[in-house]
C-alpha cells in the first residue's frame, strides 16, 4: 500500500462507494412506488405502449427510440475515448504527477496513492462503458418487441400484458442508461479526490443530493406527476 495513503483517504474511498451504491440501491428498491422521476416514467411508458397498440403507424414510437439509442451510442462512443485518454495517461504517469504535485490546491501524493486514483476513474468510466453497450443491447430487445407487435387484439387484458411487457423491458434499458450516466456524475466526485480526501467526501454527497433532487424535487418531477395523474385519470 502507498505511504501517504492515510486513513482520511480510505474514509473517503469508503464513502464515495456507499453513496454511490447506496443510491442505487435507494433508486431500486427504497424509491419504488415512491413519487419520483424514475418511477412515474415506469408508468407512464405503460400508456405510451397502450397508444402505440392502438395505431396502425407506429413509425413516430420508432422514432422516439431510436432517438434514445443515437443518444446511448453517442456516450458509448464517448466513454471509450475517455478511456483510452485514461490509460494513455499511463505512459506519462511520471509527468502527470509531476504536474499534479505543483500545484498549489493540492494535497502532496505519492506516485503510488496518485496512481490509485486514477485507476478509480479508469474503474468507473468501465463501468460506465459497460452499462451503455448493455442499454444499446437491450434497446435492440426492444426494437423486436416493439416490432412484433400485433395490429389488433380482441382480449382487453392480453393487450395490456403485451404493454406492460414493452414497457418493462424499455424501462430495463433506460435503467441501464441511467446507471452509466450516473457513472459520470461520480467520476467528477472520483477526480475531486486528487486536490483533497475532503473535497472527495464533499463532492460524493453532493453528487448524491443533486440526483435526489432532480428525481424528487424538482420541476421536471412536478410536471411528470401531473402528467401521469392526467393520464391516469383519462384511463379510469
């Protein structure tokens, strides 16, 4: 283990992990049903493919995807080149510290500890490569399933499975989506860590109430609720 990793670094290692997989977890499971973005987009994707049953051209739904996965492949593409700027890094890691350790805002670091940290960013921006081409994935699953589906039904519950279906496996690969957006979000709070384990501490909960907000509080949320009631209530 580096010298200078002190006991602070790990804490803060420590934490930024369970803010990240905390809130994912609350994202997953605590939220569900709750009043938050996340979940009133579950629903209303379930109206969407209940319209999208009723028309005969379906050329606007396949749009409205394909929109989706053009914005999926543009950060798979993206998170591949920052990757590779990463671990080209590596090769001038001599010179990369060097600058690093020059400035004046930053704590002093090893090149061992400094070499940790950016292996958290090459860790996390993996993660994040991997969850996009999951959602691209997927959204091809979907794709097929939008496809496939009938023109008529005569069972007002069997269209309403074939809904939900759609719907769920599209709220999977937006799900994924979001995991690998999410991964940026935490890679600002991961590269707050080389200047300072306390700006690290910082930027992780920071990242963490910034999400909570704009999935609970914020105006995006409002207006999505009052949507879904509108929705909800046209329905009944």
């Amino acid at each position: 283990m580096p010298p200078d990793l002190t006991l602070l670094d790990a804490c803060a290692l420590a934490w930024f992990l369970t803010m990240w997989i905390g809130y994912k977890l609350a994202q997953d499971h605590l939220l569900r049903g709750r009043m938050v973005v996340n979940q009133h987009l579950r629903k209303v994707r379930v109206h969407w493919m209940e319209r999208m049953l009723d028309r005969d051209n379906r050329i606007m739904d396949s749009q409205l995807v394909g929109h989706t996965i053009n914005s999926c492949t543009f950060f798979a593409s993206t998170t591949i080149l920052i990757l590779a700027g990463l671990l080209g890094s590596f090769g001038a890691i001599e010179h990369a510290h060097e600058i690093l350790t020059s400035l004046t805002f930053t704590v002093s670091t090893s090149r061992q500890l400094f070499e940790i940290k950016m292996a958290l960013l090459v860790l996390i921006f993996t993660f994040g490569f991997f969850k996009f081409t999951w959602a691209l994935r997927q959204y091809n699953y979907c794709c097929a399933l939008l496809g496939s589906a009938p023109l008529t039904f005569t069972d007002p519950a069997e269209r309403r499975l074939m809904a939900e279906n759609i719907a769920d496996a599209l709220t999977l690969a937006i799900t994924a989506l979001n995991d690998g957006l999410r991964a940026y979000y935490f890679a600002l709070a991961g590269l707050s860590w080389m200047i300072h384990p306390w700006l690290f501490i910082i930027a992780s909960g920071w990242v963490v109430l910034v999400l909570l907000r704009r999935q609970a509080f914020s105006g995006t949320e409002k207006i999505i609720r009052a949507q879904l009631q509108a929705l909800e209530r046209h329905e009944g």
